[in-house]
C-alpha cells in the first residue's frame, strides 16, 4: 500500500475513489516491496524510508540542502504542521533558514499567491484522465484542479515543500497524492498519465533533458505535456536570483557572476523557447506548440516602474501575430504543450 500525505482531511472534494498507485524504484525500476517505515525494490535492493510522513523516492537531494538535512527540515515542519496552516508553514520555514538568504519575504508572497497562479493554470489540464504535476510545490495548482474534480497527483524534489502542500491541501478540504521524487528520476511505470504539467522546474535541474525524457516514459502514447518556465533571455529581473539579464551571460560565467553578486545563492539556467523546443523533439514529443502565455498582472510581482511598464507591454502585445516571434522571444515567460509520440524515450 502506497505511503500517502498524511491526516488526509475528513471532507473531500473531488477525490478519486481509487487513490492508491503502483510505484516503482526511481533507480531501475523495479517493483516496491512494503518496508518497516518505507519501501524496499524487489530488484536492486535499494531502501526508501517515510520522511515527515510521505514517501521519499529521491536518489538525491535539491541544490539547496544536502539529503539528510533536507529530511531533517521536513520532519521539523511536520511536527508544527497540526498547529498552523499552509502559509503559518511556510513563514516559519523562511525565518531564518540560511538557504533563504534574505529572499523570505519574496518566496513567502509566492506561496501565498500560489492558489490564485493554480486557478488560472487549472484551465489549462485536461478534464479527464490522470494528470501529474511535477514539482508541485507548495500545492498551488493541485488546489484548484482537485476543487474541479480533475484526477492530479504531485511530486516534488523538496519534501519540506510538500510538508506545506499538505497543510495546504487539508486547508482547503481536498486530497491529492504526494510523493518525495526527482523530475529526472520518477517513481512511476511507464505510461501511467494522461498529462503531466511542470511550472517553473527546468530551470532548477542540472539536467532538463532527462526530466523531459522521463515525462515522455510515464506519459501514456498521445498523453499531454504542458510546460510552463521563466525565459532566458527575458530582459525582465531575473525571479530566482534578483538580478537583470543574467540570461544573456554564456552558461559558464553564470555561476561565477551570480555568486559574485549574491554570495552562496545557486544560479538557475533558465531555458529559452528554442531550447525548450529541442527537447521535447529530442525525447520524442510531437506537435509542439510553444507561445508567450498571458499573465496575469498580481502574477508579475512588480515592486518598480520600469518592471511595471515592461509588463504592460508585454500584456498588450502578446496577442500581435505581427510581433509574436518579439515576444515569444524575449517574453519573461514561455509556455510549452506537447504530445508523446509512439517512438518517444522509452
């Protein structure tokens, strides 16, 4: 039986009556066997304990925190998550924590407007059929498609991310499963969904293709991917690092320049559109359409003029077919869907 989020909420909206899945070892694949607290592969042998109450199927942690840490921070959420709710989780996550680095304040008003940028990316789901969410941290978008009856499930590299999704998703009265899991490495078989959705993920991995790759394998033949991302070469502030044009830099001088300017913070290699596209072609995917999406104005965050006024533009001129290639181009965001095709990565 599947470890699932744990104090799953009396009432439930929209919830499947068959809300327990197959897993299978990230590593090679093979079949889970029940473990004392966690889960053992019947085929390599590999051990993956309970964290915080959810599942952990990572062969490896995020940037940020070391494996053992990481867990050890989830397991301190947890034990304040009955006494709080989602964004009390989150702020007392933020104080402090020195992965943080004085952008608690930015991340915090992120979680908290989480749900509003989930209801508009809601629409966006099919209405039918198993959708996955990767990297869905905080639990934003699983809100408002379980408030709709759609059958999504999240995953996420951060278990202290998910602790919050799950404070988050009893808030609100609904279920979604949760799983501990790498986008490169996902813990389920092949062709288990009908869409698989990623909002703001690639950039964070050292390895997009395999995260792309891996949503062909666990995407059923003709299944949807849809995926969202900051561009690289938007002259918009860059959201993760708070620094202008850091997109333009060749890849190997963004590492040193953002630790120059902003001391131990990691530097995220946004993709462009173009990137993103190859991609997707290279892992199988066909039919792919990629378009500058609209974007709400409390999406933006703006705290300037200049950032206000380049938003404005942006708004008003996305739907140009005249200047579309302009704003795909150099658009802050990109978004991306897809089909699997039969030949796609197995």
């Amino acid at each position: 039986m599947m470890i699932q989020a744990a104090r799953r909420p009396t009432a439930t909206i929209g919830c499947d009556a068959k809300d327990e899945r197959s897993l299978v070892c990230p590593a090679c694949h093979g079949d889970l066997v029940a473990a004392e607290r966690g889960r053992t592969c019947a085929e390599c042998d590999r051990y993956y304990p309970e964290v915080a109450g959810l599942l952990d199927l990572r062969l490896q942690s995020d940037r940020y925190l070391d494996l053992e840490s990481e867990r050890a921070v989830a397991e301190e959420l947890a034990e304040f998550e009955p006494t709080t709710d989602a964004i009390g989780l989150a702020d007392r996550y933020f104080a402090g924590r020195p992965e943080v680095k004085g952008r608690g304040a930015m991340f915090l008003a992120q979680v908290e407007s989480a749900i509003d940028r989930g209801e508009a990316l809601a629409e966006l789901l099919p209405k039918s059929g198993r959708v996955l969410e990767v990297g869905c941290g905080t639990g934003g978008l699983l809100v408002a498609a379980r408030r709709r009856g759609i059958a999504i499930e999240g995953i996420d590299v951060a278990a202290r991310r998910l602790v919050i999704a799950r404070r988050r998703l009893n808030d609100h009265h609904v279920y979604a499963s949760l799983i501990i899991a790498q986008a490169e490495r996902s813990p389920y078989p092949a062709g288990s969904f009908d869409a698989i959705f990623l909002d703001s993920v690639l950039e964070h991995l050292t390895d997009p293709f395999a995260a792309i790759r891996e949503c062909a394998r666990t995407l059923k033949p003709g299944g949807r991917l849809i995926v969202w991302s900051p561009n690289r070469y938007s002259p918009l502030l860059d959201p993760h690092v708070g620094l202008w044009g850091v997109g333009f830099l060749p890849r190997r001088l963004l590492r040193p320049y953002v630790r120059l300017r902003r001391g131990a913070i990691e530097p995220i290699a946004c993709l462009s559109p173009r990137e993103a596209q190859k991609l997707a072609a290279t892992a199988g995917f066909r039919s792919i359409a990629i378009e500058p999406p609209r974007i709400d104005a409390d999406w933006s965050n703006n705290r300037s003029l200049l950032r206000s006024i380049l938003m404005y533009i942006y708004r008003s001129t996305r739907g140009s077919k005249s200047i579309r290639s302009f704003t795909l181009a150099f658009g802050p965001l990109w978004s991306l869907t897809a089909i699997r095709g039969e030949n796609a990565c197995p």
